[in-house]
C-alpha cells in the first residue's frame, strides 16, 4: 500500500510539473511592438524608435518620414521589458500637431500629443 502512494504521489508531482512547464513555454516567444507617429498634416518627420537585436537593444532612426508613418518589430520575451520601449519624433516643415504610440501585442501602452512649429513628441513604455 504505501508502495502504491509513493508512486501515485510522484505520479501526480511529475504531471504537475510537466503541466507547469507546457504554461511556461507557451508564455515564451516573441511580442509584438507597433510604433506609431500621427500628425494633423501629410508632414515629415525624424523619428527615432527601440529595437532588440537577440540580448542587444538599441535606437533605429528614420530620417525624412513622411507621416502618419508606423514600424512593427518583434521583442523576443527574454529581452522584453516596457523600460526599453521608446519613441520619438519631430515634424518638419509642415504641421502643427505630432502624436506617438507605442502598442504591445494590440495594446496601447503609451500615447503623447505635442503641438506647436517643429513639435517634437517622445513615448517611453515606462510613462
């Protein structure tokens, strides 16, 4: 008899963690990040934006955008954080309005509107 409990017991321990570890991996992967720069005017903007490169994160920049301009980039979970998220970015010659967004995986994390001539609008995942 409890020959029979030892090995229901380690049984149930051994599905247990094996279920843990299916909900681990399904957590794992990629999210998916949608930078985004609006404006009240067809302008052209400078932006700069996050990316991750395996463990390294670094800035991109898009010269001469013309707007409403918008980048998708993959962030693989490991190196996932809402800290490194940014944006920027600044209207050229036309327009009085500039807004960014930074969405993860469809939702909105953070969103700024600046107006004025030459606007210049920054998103951080941390706002």
């Amino acid at each position: 008899m409890r020959k029979l409990l030892t090995v229901c017991v380690l049984a149930v321990s051994t599905l247990a963690l094996v279920g843990c570890s299916s909900a681990e991996s399904g957590a794992r992967g990629e999210h998916v990040v949608v930078y985004s720069i609006t404006s009240d005017a067809n302008s052209s903007a400078t932006i700069t934006y996050a990316i991750v490169d395996g463990a390294d994160v670094s800035l991109a920049q898009a010269n001469d955008e013309t707007l409403p301009w918008s980048k998708t980039v993959q962030m693989p979970d490991g190196a996932f954080s809402n800290s490194i998220l940014r944006l920027a970015g600044q209207l050229g010659s036309s327009g009085t309005t500039i807004t960014c967004d930074i969405s993860v995986d469809g939702t909105s994390v953070v969103s700024q509107t600046s107006s004025g001539p030459a606007a210049a609008v920054t998103c951080n995942g941390t706002d």
